[in-house]
C-alpha cells in the first residue's frame, strides 16, 4: 500500500481570518537571501542514509552567525524506541506513567494512567489538538462547521481532577486557532477589542490571564509553542501572498525572533539561549523547510525538513526529515543546544516512500508515527525531562 501523508489538527494550519486569509510567504527579523533563508555557507551535510547503526562524521564546531550559520552535519545515535501497542491509526502520546490516545475519526481521547478518563467531542465536533506534559493533559475540541467556540477540558495528572475552558471562559475561546501547553502556562486564541485577535497566556494553577499577545484586525497568530525557556508564535496577514512573523513571548511582549528570514517563518521553539526554527524556502512547496537554531554560543544551519514537524521536548528540539532518494530513511531529527549537536535518532524501516507524523512529546517520552511501504509503526522512547 502506498502511504499517504497525514495533516493532522495538532496545529497543522495557519488559522483563516473571515475565509479570505491565504497563507503563502513569511516574515520575521533577519535578512533573507533567494532560497528564503538566512546567507549562509555550504549547504548542511544530510544525515547518513545507511540505516540504523551508522554515524556519520559531524562538522567541526562553529559559531557562525545570523546572517552565515554554520553548516551542521548529523551524527547517527538511535534512541531506544519501543513499539506502542494498538492501532497506527490512533494519535497516541506517550509520557511517564501516562498515555494519551486519540482515535482515528476525533471522536475521543482515552488518558491512561492513574486516574484514567475517557473525554469525547461533542456531537458536531472532533478532536483538534491533544496535548501531555509531565503535570496536565489538555484536550480540544473544535466545532466541524466552525460556528461555535472550541471546547478544551484540562486534566491535573496529579489529582485527576478537570477543568474546562469554553465561551463562558475569561477570557473566551475562540473559534478554532491555536493552543499550546507548557510547564506553567496554557496558551488559547480568542477575540480581542476592535476586531482585534489574540492568543491568551494563561497560568495553569488559575488558568488567569497572564498576559495577551494582540495583532490589528486582518492580521492571525497560529503555531503557539510554549517551553520551559520560553513561547513563541506566528503572526501572518492577509496580504497575497502572507507575511508569516516568527515571535518570541517576553513577559507581556511579543517581539520577532531574531535572525529569520524575512515573511518565511513556520515552525520555531524556544530553547536554552535561543531558539530552534524553520522557513519556507519555495512558497510552491510549503511542505518543505528548512531549519535554523540560536543559541548563546552560536547560529547554526541544520538544513532540511518537513514543515509544522518542530517539537521541543526534554530541552532538545525535533524534527522531520523525508528521504532525500528512494534509498534513504525518513528520518527523526534530534538538535540539543547545550552541545550544539545534530543528532539522526530514528529511521524508518521503509525507504524511499516513507514519512514520520510530527513528534508528540508526553514531558519525558516522544512519540513518533511511521508511514512506510514497508510497514507502519508507532514508537515511543525516553528523552529525559527538561
């Protein structure tokens, strides 16, 4: 069976302003040369394609900088992925003593662990995003016609007690857009004053405002992200093509990410010292990006990978990479910045017409989906806790 690639809720797509919004390029601080990236050297080596077992020989340390990142090559050091039990179909998360399951149409999530529940869309919704941390699970529903507010339920892993956030909510949810989940602090859309958008910081002790990030009618905010060193979102606009503005959250602030090429942002991540991020080289192939990271040491180039497939998880940053020829892996990429290291940590056992899920992190485990002629699979592994 030839697979076919998934787009998932999880955050998968901009966020459409009143139907007319067209996301095509980008935008964030930084210079851009033609290919959509920052200036830069030779291009960065891909990771060896002969399989599980091989490193390849890593590039000599450099700094490099914001406008010439230094080249990084991957080295090959698998992690000890173990199968998940169940279908390939099921979204599962996986993270301590817990496991998150969303199945196959978005009509539940099954939490497993000590305080089990089982949390079911409503009639006219499905399930759009689910999240685990090391202390919450958060679950959204979303309305299939997109007329009324989504309905999130977050679980306190520790008491297994459930809070909900709606339209009654202060603030309210919005209509589809985006959420994420930190350490301490939820992240929603909602409607802001004069027509304006938002996404709301909330504290996750009270879920009270923390503070609100606001863009001027016409404009969106999607792809929230939000770690132990920091959060970060997209701004875009309705400008033909989109300009697409990587942010950083500082305090009640919300300034562009340093150091990415101008109205080309997707995905982005903050991390110790910095941050980890992609753009979108040809707007024609939007699916493929390529990654850059920040950090106090350094800019660096970890070349190319699939867009929206950026996760942080134990203070490193992940992502996808699709095989380059019909001899190659789909491999799961691994960028620490403590060490400035590329790292291959898994491969499918299918090559040349295969592709991975974006990973899902539980807090100290990673999730991954494997989509292969050759066969699917469903892993997880340790990553260790931030």
């Amino acid at each position: 069976m030839t697979p076919v690639r998934r787009v998932t809720g999880a955050g998968g797509a901009a966020l459409l302003l009143a139907g007319v919004l067209t996301l095509g390029a980008c935008g964030s601080g930084g210079s851009s040369t033609a290919d959509g990236g920052p200036t830069s050297g030779p291009p960065s080596t891909a990771p060896s394609s002969d399989g599980p077992g091989t490193t390849s020989t890593p590039s000599a340390p450099s700094t490099g900088t914001s406008d010439h990142p230094a080249p990084v090559a991957a080295t090959t050091a698998l992690l000890d992925w173990q199968p998940v039990p169940g279908s390939t179909r099921d979204l599962v998360t996986v993270g301590g003593h817990w496991r998150l399951t969303v199945d196959p149409d978005g009509t539940a999530a099954r939490l497993e662990g000590p305080h089990p529940r089982t949390i079911r869309a409503g009639a006219d919704a499905r399930i759009s995003d689910a999240f685990l941390d090391g202390t919450h699970a958060l679950v959204v529903s979303e309305d299939k016609l997109a007329q009324t507010p989504d309905v999130a339920t977050l679980v306190d892993l520790g008491s297994g007690g459930a809070r909900s956030l709606d339209r009654t909510s202060t603030p309210p949810t919005s209509v589809g857009g985006t959420w994420a989940l930190g350490p301490d602090t939820l992240a929603h859309a909602t409607a802001g004053p004069h027509a304006s958008y938002c996404v709301t910081w909330l504290s996750l002790r009270t879920l009270r405002p923390e503070a609100d990030t606001c863009v001027p009618p016409r404009h969106g905010l999607s792809r929230a992200s939000i770690t132990a060193d920091g959060a970060s979102l997209m701004r875009f606009d309705d400008h033909h093509p989109s300009c697409r503005t990587l942010l950083g959250r500082t305090d009640a602030r919300a300034v562009p990410l340093p150091g990415v090429a101008d109205c080309r942002g997707w995905d982005s991540a903050a991390l110790s010292g910095g941050a980890a991020w992609s753009v979108i080289p040809n707007e024609r192939r939007i699916e493929a990006a390529h990654f850059y990271a920040h950090t106090a040491t350094g800019w660096y180039d970890l070349g190319p990978g699939v867009s929206g497939s950026l996760v942080a998880c134990g203070g490193a940053a992940y992502f996808v990479r699709d095989p380059a020829t019909r001899h190659d892996p789909a491999t799961l990429l691994r960028w620490n910045p403590t060490d400035a290291g590329l790292t291959t940590v898994f491969a499918s056992k299918g090559r040349g017409n295969a592709f991975l899920s974006p990973p899902r992190c539980g807090g100290d485990h990673l999730t991954v989906t494997a989509f292969a002629a050759a066969g699917d699979q469903q892993v997880t592994a340790s990553v260790g806790a931030p």
